[in-house]
C-alpha cells in the first residue's frame, strides 16, 4: 500500500469521527430530569403545559416556563394520552432520534479497523518504524549504508593534500561521473571498482568523499563488517538491497571501508563455503561484475590489507585499479599541514616545512592529531596565538608519549637513567651513517624513563647493512653504559626493549634481507603466511643452528664496537650525565658541545630563536622506515622474569 493511499484512510477515520461528535453536540443546557412518575402527578395537578414525545423520550414545559425531561418506561401505559388530553397539554410527537449514517459504519466498521491499525502499527515498528525501515527486527536484509546526497558533502580535492598521485588516479572518475558521454562515445568504460589501500590515517575516506564532492554525486557509506551478520544469507541481502538503492541514485558512489572484513580469500574459514562471509563476498561479486549490468554505480573502497583479498574480487572488471594511498613525503606533509592550519591562528615564526621535516613517518591522520595537540598546548598557556614551542612539545607527546613529571624517581634511578641515555646518544653520534640526535631526556614519558630520539635528514627507503649494524650499536649503548659505571651486576632491566629491538633486527638481516655470507641471499621462514602464533618453518633443524650462531655473530660483534666506542670517550658519558641531571632534557647542539669537549650551552628559548633547519636538530628530519626513532629504557619493574632476561 502506498504512503497517498494510507494517508487517504487516515483522513477519512478522522473525518467520520468528527463529523459523528459534531452531529450528537448539542447546544444550550440540558433540562433537568425527572421520574415518570412525578410526570405523572405533574400532569395531573395541572401543572404542565407542553410535552414533546420522541420514543422513550419525554419533553416538556411547566406553566412557569420551566423545563424538564423524563423517560416513559416500556411498560404499555394506555392512559397516558387520555391524562395529557383531559389536563388540556399541548402534545407533540417527532420520530425518534437516529444515529447518522456515519455513525452507524464507524461502529459497524469500529472492531475491523481497530484490528486493522493494530496490525499495521506492529509491523512498522517491526520493519524498523516510520524512520525509513531500518533497524527493526525485521530488517535484517536491508542495507545499512548511509546516504550522502551532493549537497551534503563539502568535502573536495582542496581538503586531501599530500596523495598528489592518488588525486590523479581518481579525477577521472570525477570526469566521467560528471560527463560520462565523452568517454562513452570513444567507447570508453570507467573503472567499476577503485580499491584505496595503504597504511592507516593516510586519507582513504576524505579521498573518496572528495571524489563524490567534485563530482556532485550521492554518496553511499558503509563497513564491511556491517554486512556480516549471525545469521546466513543476512549480508547477500544487503548487498543486493544496497546495489538496489544505488542504482535508484545512480549515478553515485559506494563507498565501502575497511573492506577486508568481507573480502577475505575465500576457502580458509571454518565454515568452508556456506558460512556468512563467503556467501555475501559471493553476493558481492556478482554486484560489480554480473549478469545484471550497474551502470553509473561505482565502488570505492578501502583496506590496509589488500594482500588477503579475495583473487576474484580483485580482477579487472570488478576492482579494476588499485590506488596505494602511502605516507606522505616531505613535501606532502607540508601541504597537509597547510590544510590542517586553515582554522589555527598561528605566530609569525612557525615554519611549517620545518615542522614537516621533523614528522618522519606521521600519516595525515597524526599530523592533524600533532597540531591539534599544540593548539591545546597554547590554550593551556592562555595564549593566542599557537607558536613552536607548542608544536615540539606536541610532536614529542605524539612521537614519545606525554610526560610523566609526577613519577618520583630516586637520585639513584634517575643517574642511571642519565648514563643509559648518554650511552645511546653517545654511540649514536660516533658510528657511521647514523641518523642524527634530536633530543636526549630522562623526563619519564609512557613507558620509558628516558628517551634519545633520532631523526633522519631526508627521506629514506631502504637502508645499508652499515646502517643496521649503527643501529644495532646505538641500541646496546644504554647497557653497556650501565655495565661501564655500575658493573655486570649493576645492570638493570631497562635495556629490555632494546635488546628485543636488537635481535629483531639482527635476525631480520639473516633471515629477510640477506645480509650475511654464511646464510646467503635466501629467505628463511615466511612471517605472513604463518598461523596466528606459530612461525613459518621451511628450514632444517641444522640451518637453524646457523641462523642463530649469525644472529649471535652480528649482535656481538655491535655490542663489542659500541662498547670500545664507551670505553674510548667515558669522560663524555660523565659530562653527558652531568648535563642530563641539570636540565633532564639537551637537543642536538648542546650533545655536540659535549662531543667537542667544550662548554655547554643553556636550552633554546623557542620565542626568541628561530629553528636552525641546516642542522640534525629540532625540525631537520624527514620520514624514515620502521625501526630508525630509538625510545630506551622501559619502565619494567626490577627482578620481571620477562622483561629482565
């Protein structure tokens, strides 16, 4: 039944009942009634004037002009007229009062529609009530995509910086959505499908936004895991339900995140073939590339792991291009913080290119999250304007945690955190192809109880076998130095996660990157293809032995340079810890006075200096692989079992 015709019934109802109400209102007020038999009396000691009968009902007037009324019982009363007559009442009779013809349908029809309304009532709430029929119980098979319309969506390519080439890779799908004859009548056909993979936060969902917004289209937004549901046949349905309300937009774009919840290889579930997911990836597939043509519907979809999609939902027809959206680069940091600071009053001397060269490795996502932390920052201050001492706290809060200045620490604990910092600084400075120091602290911040952070001075994609071993140095520092002050036995469990990170990195060289003679240019074990806890084993029992023995071999020969390294500069490592203990924090060129042996200069005042972006200092950095920021000396309580060892 359509919405014109229920809407119709309604107003028929209300009207049939008004019109019966107005019809049975009566004006004035109502006489006072009487019983018969005072009537009786009444009439004979003439005292009454006019009667006017109407069935059972009885109306009449006193000689004084009162009114009154009275109900004749149904008793036969012969008499009664003879007594009207013979006491000289005026008698008239009218034909008794009926109910109205609509009256009479409302009661006739009053139990039908009182059913009738009943039902439709509970099946609207079931099918998910009068907001458009979702979220009921019934509405299992429905879609559960919003839809965006083109006046709803602001978003344009002027708000998505830093994916230059992924801008271009879609803008044509904004010319066809916009003209799809200038491509059609080359014969040309627009990509069904466009997946947007990479890394988290790098902009995958304002990318497909600002396509819909460039193009003036309605936009439809889902999950992937909103269409698997308990029950089987639950997800086929929505898809065939949303495909339906797509083509009724058409054209438009689906846009459907994180699609790797559905879209998984098929065939590795424990439900086989039948289970949920398969059926609506199967549901799916058949969509985009079918027996039933989609035309004007594109797919736009996003996933940080595109590696275990399913073969056939990657093949062209379906998703015909892959777009990688990746971390953005110097220059692509830059402009994303130029779109991020639209809205934030900042002071005359924050550069923004040296702030982007001090984010190696920050997604979009965390550089707005980086300038929204320094606007808290200044407004904490009461200041009005946002400046660059605000931005290195919050890049130092994003990248090494918040501090923990209300941790108590010991006179005791906190010089050995200054010696386990200097060393890993210290070792960092001397070995070759190193990234520089930023900053050296002992201010507890998250886990750790001190931090040395390095920063790269340009981008960089892969790195030397003696770059690795620098790392590996630098990494063993911390404990070396405590072993230099304090002996073996003083040594203490704060080296754990340095120790972890070293022999990640020493195994990776044997085992990923070949970068030893013995074990070769050979992988050994496969890490993404392993079980969920187990490891991919493809090697004898005696190749393993060697792989351990290299892995020994690398992580000794690192520790026994960095330690020579120590040994060689101790009256460094005092100084530096001198200095650490004065200022718990000292930048690149205080910890190059120290390696010069001359005299320490105080802190930068970061209102009255600007920042040197020559140097390896504050903001002369740029993005870096995994592994290159060191955070040393965890906060693991003394004598843990694990973190200890």
């Amino acid at each position: 039944m359509s919405e014109m015709a229920k809407n119709l019934i309604l107003w028929v109802i209300i009207a049939a009942v008004l019109l019966s109400i107005f019809q049975n209102f009566k004006e004035g007020p109502t006489p006072p009634e009487i019983s018969y038999t005072n009537f009786v009396d009444e009439v004979q000691n003439d005292r009454v004037r006019s009667v006017v009968v109407q069935g059972q009902l009885i109306e009449g007037e006193h000689h004084d002009g009162t009114r009154f009324i009275t109900v004749r019982p149904e008793l036969a009363d012969n008499g009664m007229m003879n007594d009207l007559l013979n006491h000289n009442v005026n008698v008239e009779g009218k034909e008794p009062k009926q109910r109205s013809v609509w009256m009479q349908l409302l009661m006739a029809a009053f139990p039908i529609l009182l059913i009738v309304l009943i039902f439709m009532f509970f099946m609207r709430q079931m099918q998910g009530g009068a907001g458009g029929g979702r979220g009921g119980p019934m509405s299992f098979g429905k879609s559960k995509a919003k839809l965006l319309s083109e006046d709803q969506i602001k978003t344009t390519f002027a708000d998505v910086a830093g994916v230059d080439e992924a801008k271009e890779d879609v803008g044509e799908l904004v010319e066809f959505l916009s003209d799809p004859l200038k491509f059609q009548s080359l014969g040309g056909r627009i990509p069904r499908g466009v997946l947007l993979a990479g890394p988290p936060g790098t902009g995958k969902t304002l990318l497909a936004k600002a396509i819909a917004g460039e193009a003036h289209v309605p936009f439809f937004s889902i999950s992937g895991s909103d269409f698997v549901e308990m029950f089987v046949g639950v997800g086929a349905s929505r898809v065939r339900d949303m495909f339906e309300q797509a083509k009724k937009q058409a054209p438009c774009i689906i846009f459907i995140d994180e699609i790797d919840a559905v879209g998984r290889t098929r065939g590795g579930g424990w439900g086989g073939g039948n289970d949920e997911r398969e059926q609506t990836l199967n549901q799916l597939l058949v969509e985009m590339d079918g027996f039933e043509a989609n035309d004007g519907v594109i797919v736009v979809a996003a996933s940080n792991r595109p590696d275990v999609l399913d073969q056939a939902l990657m093949r062209p027809g379906r998703f015909d291009r892959q777009i990688y959206v990746g971390l953005p680069d110097i220059r692509g940091r830059e402009q994303i913080l130029k779109v991020h600071v639209r809205k934030v009053p900042l002071d005359d001397k924050v550069d923004l290119h040296v702030i982007a060269r001090g984010t190696p490795g920050f997604s979009g996502a965390d550089l707005a999250n980086l300038i929204n932390e320094a606007a808290l920052f200044a407004a904490r201050a009461n200041r009005r304007l946002v400046t660059t001492e605000e931005f290195e706290k919050a890049r130092d809060k994003v990248m090494m945690g918040a501090e923990r200045r209300s941790m108590v620490m010991s006179e005791e604990e906190k010089t050995n955190t200054a010696y386990h910092e200097a060393g890993h600084a210290i070792v960092g400075k001397l070995v070759p192809e190193h990234d520089p120091i930023h900053k050296v602290s002992i201010i507890p911040r998250g886990r750790a109880l001190g931090v040395t952070q390095f920063l790269p001075e340009e981008d960089q994609y892969s790195m030397s076998k003696r770059k690795l071993t620098s790392q590996l140095c630098s990494l063993y520092g911390g404990r070396i130095a405590e072993e230099l002050i304090h002996g073996l036995d003083g040594v203490t469990t704060g080296a754990s996660n340095d120790i972890e990170r070293a022999s990640q990195l020493a195994r990776s060289m044997v085992t990923r990157w070949g970068l030893t003679e013995k074990m070769g240019p050979i992988l050994y074990g496969d890490e993404e293809s392993a079980m969920p806890g187990q490891a991919s084993r493809n090697f004898s029992g005696a190749t393993s032995q060697l792989i351990d023995e290299e892995v020994r071999q690398i992580i000794d020969s690192s520790y026994a340079q960095a330690e020579t390294l120590l040994k060689e500069n101790i009256d460094i490592l005092h100084a530096m810890k001198d200095t650490l203990m004065e200022y718990e924090t000292i930048d690149s060129e205080q910890v190059d006075d120290l390696m010069a042996r001359r005299k320490v200069r105080p802190p930068r005042d970061w209102h009255d200096s600007d920042i040197d972006s020559s140097s390896g200092g504050a903001g002369a950095s740029a993005e870096t692989p995994v592994g290159e920021e060191t955070q040393d000396k965890k906060d693991t309580p003394i004598g843990d079992p694990v973190e200890g060892s």
